[in-house]
C-alpha cells in the first residue's frame, strides 16, 4: 500500500492549486486523476474573474469570492514563476450590457447591489459604453462597467499549476480511478483504486462533479453534473479587447482576435454532448453584444460537466471522518475560487485551523452531523 501524507482525489484547478499550496510547504502531496489531470471542468471554463454576484442566490458565494479575487493577481505571479509557463491573465475590466424596456432600472439595480457589497461597479450610458469597447452593439438601452474585473485563460493556467504543482514535488498520477474510501473506525486512512490502495493522514475530496461516485463519500458529496456548452471564435481584427456580458450569454477575449463565448446551463446528467440549439443560442448572444461577430470564424465547440449543489455553494472543509477533507462542487466558479480554496484548506489540513468564516461552505450543511465530530 503505498503511504503519502496528503492524497487529492482529482485533478482539475482546486486539487492542483491545493497540491501546489500543500507541496510548497513541504508536504509529500499525491495527486489521483481518474483521466489526464485538468480535462474536466478546468479544461471547459471560460476565466472570467469577477467576485460580482449573478443573482441574489450568489450573496452567499461573495465573501469567499472577494477573497479568491484579491489573491488572484498573486497566485498567478507565483505559479507563472514556478512553472515557467504563463496563464494570460488579462485585467482589462468587463462591460454587462441590458437590454429591453427595463435594461436602465436592471441596470441600476445591479450597480446599486455591487456597491452595497464593496465592488467598484459603475453605471455608464451607451455611448460612454462604446468609447471603451467601440465593437459594442448600440442596440444596447444600459450598461455598466466593471474596471477590475480580470480574466485568464483556464487551459494556458491548470496546465502552469500542474507543473508548479510537480515542481514544488507533488506526485500527480493519472488514470488512477478511485472507487472507495478507507475508513476504520471514525477516521478516513485512505482511498482505494480499482486496482490499489492507498494509505494518507488527510484525503481530500477534489473530484468535482464525479465527487459523489466516491462510495463511501456519496452522501456528503453531494455533487451533481449542470452542462455548460461553449464555443471559440476568430474574429476578422480583435474584437472585443474587454470581457462583455449580459443575461443572455457573455464574450471573453484572448488576444489576436480568438474569443470564447457561452454558456448554457443543462441539466443533461453526465452526457457531454455539443447541440445545434446550445451552440446556436451562445452564438446569438454573442452576435448581440458584438454584431461583428456575426462573421467570425468558428474555431471550437466543446462543453463541461460543472460541479453543482444543492445550494449552488461548494463544499469546502472537514467532512464525517477525520482525515476527510471535501473540495468540491465550485459549479460555475472553479477558476474563480481556486487561490482562496487552496490557501484556506491547504492552512486547514496543515494547521488545524482557518481565520476565514467557511461556515456557509462546510459539507456537513447538508447532514445531521455536526462539523466538530470531524474535526
């Protein structure tokens, strides 16, 4: 049975960002990825980083989105420099565009809510809208704008914290299909593949949505899969140069006009499948908010499967046994939370506590255990 300090069951951006932070404390960290490490959701996401809510559901999320945001200019710095590979993270701001007879007062409530929460939000009008973005549609009736709003690229960033992560001397495996826990007694001492066992101090639960195919971890991870389809666009001269949104879909620059757009939300199970409807209603909203990309070329399709709860919260913290930690179902905002996630369980699992108020994200929220018997 092979024995490691730290095993992280999955390897999109939260279990390598937590093997980096654990790694660089030098602590022997193993890495299970039941595919290629990163393919999943990571590989999927669109990088937009805005610690703005979407809705008045999101209020919950912000603290821990505010703190993720304030570290990201050095997370990225850091795993720049330790992986040697860059992330294009770009802080050019975004622009959300309203439409319709109601767009000025959506538009001012959404302006009204951001400020109440510390967010440097700002109402503009559509003129002022197209002096910073000019490839902006004039269809639009209001629009506000987000000038420290960042973005990266999410492939270009998992694949530089994958090897900050090993050069920090973390062990990442790959094709290594966890099928169970093992438990004995109260406490979690390791986990079982389809064809080994391995023995931990701490696992950590980082599997996203296929989290709670993890036996003996089903009913504390209670994940499940909402689809989000995208598509990639080459724009005839680089267009747009800020991330621009709206309710309909958003646009996401990456340099020398490609762009991504999305997403859809589908409830679709664990089927990853591109249709006509999906990719044809990102297209739409796109063409809205930028009408020249009505004739940009279509580079790629793909989709993802986000890790959802039944909260839309994730699950972030000791779990039932001691020695299980849960990180997971980050829905639609792996990417975002990755820095914040990390450092505050990474300090958890090493130092037995966390100064940050996780009370809204603890995986016992949802069971009649209380957090203290799994600490």
């Amino acid at each position: 049975m092979d024995s490691s300090g730290v095993i992280i069951i999955g390897g999109g951006i939260i279990g390598l960002s937590l093997a980096y932070r654990i790694a660089s404390q030098n602590r022997r960290v193993v890495v299970l990825d039941r595919q290629a490490p990163g393919l999943e959701a990571s590989w999927a996401a669109a990088g937009m980083l805005s610690a703005a809510p979407e809705t008045s559901d999101d209020l919950a999320l912000v603290p821990l989105a505010k703190k993720s945001f304030a570290l990201y200019p050095e997370f990225v710095a850091a795993i720049e420099e330790n992986s040697g590979k860059p992330a294009n993270f770009r802080r050019d701001g975004a622009l959300e565009l309203f439409f319709g007879d109601s767009a000025a007062s959506e538009r001012d409530r959404t302006v009204a809510s951001h400020r109440a929460l510390g967010l440097t939000t700002q109402a503009v009008s559509p003129t002022e809208a197209i002096s910073i973005e000019p490839s902006l549609s004039k269809s639009a009736f209001a629009a506000a704008w987000l000038p420290a709003e960042y973005s990266v690229e999410p492939r270009l960033l998992t694949s530089a914290v994958l090897q900050a992560a090993k050069n920090r001397g973390a062990d990442v495996r790959a094709n290594v299909d966890v099928r169970n826990l093992v438990i004995e007694g109260s406490r979690c001492v390791g986990v079982e593949s389809q064809s080994e066992k391995f023995a931990a101090e701490h696992v950590v639960l980082a599997a996203g949505c296929f989290s709670s195919g993890i036996a003996a971890a089903a009913r504390l991870a209670r994940t499940e899969p909402v689809r989000g389809q995208m598509v990639s666009l080459r724009a005839a001269r680089p267009v747009p140069n800020h991330v621009v949104r709206s309710r309909r879909g958003y646009v996401v620059p990456r340099g020398n006009g490609l762009l991504v757009a999305g997403s859809t939300i589908e409830r679709a199970g664990f089927e990853k499948k591109v249709t006509a409807a999906g990719i044809g209603g990102i297209l739409s909203a796109a063409v809205e908010l930028i009408p020249e990309l009505a004739d940009a070329a279509i580079e790629e399709t793909w989709c993802g499967l986000r890790p959802d709860t039944p909260d839309h919260l994730p699950l972030i913290g000791p779990a039932e046994y001691a020695g299980l930690w849960l990180a997971t179902g980050h829905y639609r905002n792996g990417i975002l939370l990755a820095p914040a996630t990390a450092q505050i369980l990474g300090d958890w699992i090493l130092r037995g506590k966390t100064e940050f108020n996780m009370d809204a994200y603890l995986p016992l929220r949802f069971t009649s255990e209380k957090t203290a018997a799994a600490l």
